[in-house]
C-alpha cells in the first residue's frame, strides 16, 4: 500500500503546473462580493448522501491455502473470513495482498483499503479561469484531481448486535482538496497558494446500534454532508466537473450524525455540527441542526429526500465566514433498466452579508442516466442556479448549465470520461469578462 501511496504522491508532485491564475479559496470561506470586476477569488463546493451508487468495499479475502510439508507449520486463522460478495470488486491492491497474512487479518477484522487516482485535461474558451465552474477551474489545464485514499473498519448491519467502527478518506493530495479544506483544517496549503493540497476529507468513529428503531448507524468527527446528489468522490459522481447546487452549498460537518430505520420504507437521519465547513475553530463554529427524511422502498422506482442544515445564518464579520441555512429534495427515479432521473433542488439563506444584508442563492439540476451497456454510461445534467446578489459566485444573476458526457469502463479499475459543458450567465460576465463560457473535459480514473 506505501508504495502505491508513494507512487500516487510522487505523481502529483511531479506536475508543476506553468505559472498560474491566482488561486483561489473555497467560498463557503472567503466571501466574492458582486462589485469585484475579476473573477471571484472564491472557490466553493459540498457532498452527502446521494442516488449513485457508493464505492463499494473490497469483497472479504478469503482464507489463504492449506500449508504443506512436514516440517511447515500450519497456517493459523485469526477468524472465519466472511463470505465473498459477488457484487464487490477487487482492485489493485487488494489483489495483491489478497495471499498474504496482510490479506487475512484485514479480512477477519472487516478492514478495507482502496482508492483511485483522478487525473483530467480541460479545452476551455476562457484563457486562464473557468471560475465560477470548479474542479476544472484552471483553463486549458491539465490537473491532477485525486489521489484518494480510503481504510474504514466496516460495519455488517445485516447482523444483530451492536458493533463499532471507524472510517477515514484522505485525498493525498489532489487540486479538488483547495474546494474541499474547511475553515480552521490546515489553512496554510491555502494560504500558501497550493495547486495540490492535502485534506482528510472524512475521519469519523462509527457505531451500529440494532436496539433503536430498525436499526441505528451513528458517526462522530468529520463526514460528508447528508445533502445533495453529486459528491466529492470522483468514482461516484458523474462528471469531473460539478453543479453549482453542488459547488457553492455544504460539503463536510464535524459534530455528529445518526441514521434510524423507521418502518420498512423510511429513515430519519439527524445530528448536530460545527457548522458547515468549519472544523474545530471557535471564531467560525457555531450550533447547527442536521436533518434528513428519506423515503426508499426496497422495491420501489423511486426514492426520496428532504435536507435540511439550519442554524443562525448570520454571517461572522470578525472571521469573514459565511454562515446559511440550506433546504434540499432530492428525487430519484427508475424508468426502467436502463434509465434514470434525478432532482436535486435546494435554497440557501444568510443575513448580515457585507455591503447586502440578507441574501439567498438556489438552483435545481435534472439529471437523466442511461446505462448502455455494463461498460458504457451516459449522463446529461440541466441546471438553473440563481445567486441573487452574487454573494457566492462573484455575478449575481441566473445561470445556466448543460453538461453532457460518457463513462466507459475500459477495465473494471479503469474508468474514461469525456465530457462537454455550456455556461451561460444572462445577467452579468463572470467567465472572463463574458456571458458564455464553453468546456469540453475528459477524466482518467484508476481504480487501486
């Protein structure tokens, strides 16, 4: 596994980019106001629960060969392997440990390890900056997205008894850590103008409690927000570009967060926070209220979400820190068994912004999946996103995204994504001075 990280992190470092645009910081923590004539220095994002699949883990390793000879010890099993799990795939490295003693005692004690590395070039009209689009921020660029790594204790909530856990998943580094770092985790790869930083996205303890409702999953530390459709993780969202409901809404919390079944067809989700991200930092921390109720029939075609991050959404003049309230609905449906429709909806309010008062920003992206085949995927994205003011992106004014692109799987680690975006803004010029900006993008995912 050293070894792969080392050649992941060696890969990333030996990208230096030409001499960049100046970077830019996440706006849920460096405020754009609407008369800043440049592009905003802002650079935003979020991630959550959401309707594509989540990566599944690595299928349990099962036990390795008898030991032969006279003389050659018997080899000892710590536990009995779980069953194999027809669905998962085994990637590089577990493959590669999936003989040794490594292999076993990572089996018996339900640990997993993967990743992938995401890597993209983007042709763009713009010269130098795509901003207000992230991801792909830097223009006619190549970027080094991802290295991702992921190790989690796993929980069997098929089983009842209570069981405990952990999860933790590092991007080491990548250019989509800029967007993700919350105020208050190691500003200075920020601060420093770093193209490739290095952020533990989610560390968290995690626990299964069969005693409350159907079934009870509760995580303490830093996760992933619960709202929204697309995600950070490049293997589980569409495009290696993002919407703006995705960009400039929440994208981690730190405090706590729990899951309950209630029924056969409903889960209650709900917690407490820091805020939206913020890490542990008191000048921007402040107590906010996580929410979720989820709609799901085991054998039903559609699914459905209502989110909610509520707290004082007064924005903190002493820390320049943006502090909202955010609604979402996400809709999931199946038309068949090739395609599906998603909606993410959302609306987002502050108070105080400087030189505004109370402003709002909302949007809502459809999005239809057409599966092909096993191997090829496609997906076309329509949103509408109103910054009302141009506290988030810099222009206020209504946008308009349409983004197409494919997935196909050369092998089952090897992922290539082409894909071709239209912006338009019909208020203002953020995209270098202009109203239109045009993107075509293409992403290699390698699955280790």
């Amino acid at each position: 596994m050293f070894t792969t990280l080392l050649l992941s992190t060696t890969l990333a470092a030996g990208q230096p980019p030409a001499p960049p645009p100046p970077l830019l910081t996440t706006p849920r923590n460096t405020i754009v106001l609407p008369t800043v004539p440049q592009p905003p220095a802002a650079l935003p994002m979020n991630q959550p629960p959401a309707a594509l699949p989540k990566t599944q883990p690595p299928a349990a390793v099962g036990q390795p060969p008898a030991a032969t000879g006279a003389t050659q010890a018997p080899v000892t099993v710590c536990c009995e392997p779980a069953p194999e799990t027809p669905a998962a795939t085994k990637y590089l490295f577990e493959r590669c440990i999936a003989e040794t003693r490594v292999g076993e005692l990572m089996s018996c004690r339900g640990i997993t390890v993967y990743g992938w590395t995401e890597m993209s070039y983007n042709a763009s009209s713009a010269a130098n900056s795509n901003a207000p689009v992230f991801m792909i921020d830097r223009a006619n660029r190549y970027l080094l997205n991802q290295n991702w790594l992921h190790v989690e204790k796993t929980l069997d909530t098929t089983k009842d008894e209570r069981q405990f856990g952990w999860n933790m998943d590092w991007i080491l580094p990548g250019s989509d850590a800029r967007t993700t770092l919350p105020r208050g985790l190691w500003p200075n790869q920020i601060n420093n103008g770093q193209l490739y930083a290095i952020d533990p996205f989610q560390f968290y303890a995690q626990a299964y409690l069969p005693g409350i409702g159907k079934g009870t999953t509760v995580k303490v530390g830093r996760f992933a927000t619960h709202v929204g459709y697309e995600l950070v993780q490049a293997v589980d969202t569409p495009f290696v570009s993002r919407s703006y409901n995705f960009q400039y809404d929440p994208f981690t919390h730190t405090g706590i967060w729990a899951t309950t079944g209630v029924g056969e067809n409903w889960t209650v989700g709900y917690g407490a926070s820091t805020g939206t991200d913020t890490f542990i930092q008191s000048a921007t921390n402040r107590l906010t209220f996580l929410g979720q109720l989820k709609w799901a029939p085991k054998e039903g075609k559609t699914t459905a979400a209502v989110n909610a991050v509520i707290t004082n959404p007064e924005y903190i003049q002493a820390a320049a820190f943006p502090v909202y309230n955010y609604y979402n609905f996400v809709l999931t449906h199946k038309f068949g068994d090739k395609l599906s429709y998603v909606l993410d909806a959302g609306y987002a309010h502050m108070d105080g912004a400087p030189n505004i008062g109370s402003t709002s920003w909302y949007g809502a992206a459809n999005y239809l999946i057409f599966n092909h085949t096993d191997k090829l995927t496609s997906t076309f994205r329509a949103e509408l996103f109103e910054d009302t003011d141009g506290f988030r992106t810099g222009f206020q004014g209504l946008y308009t995204e349409v983004t197409y692109g494919l997935a196909y799987k050369l092998k089952p680690g090897i992922i290539i994504r082409p894909s071709f975006r239209y912006d338009n803004n019909a208020d203002s010029n953020p995209f270098e001075g202009k109203q239109n900006l045009y993107t075509g993008a293409i992403d290699l995912i390698f699955r280790w």
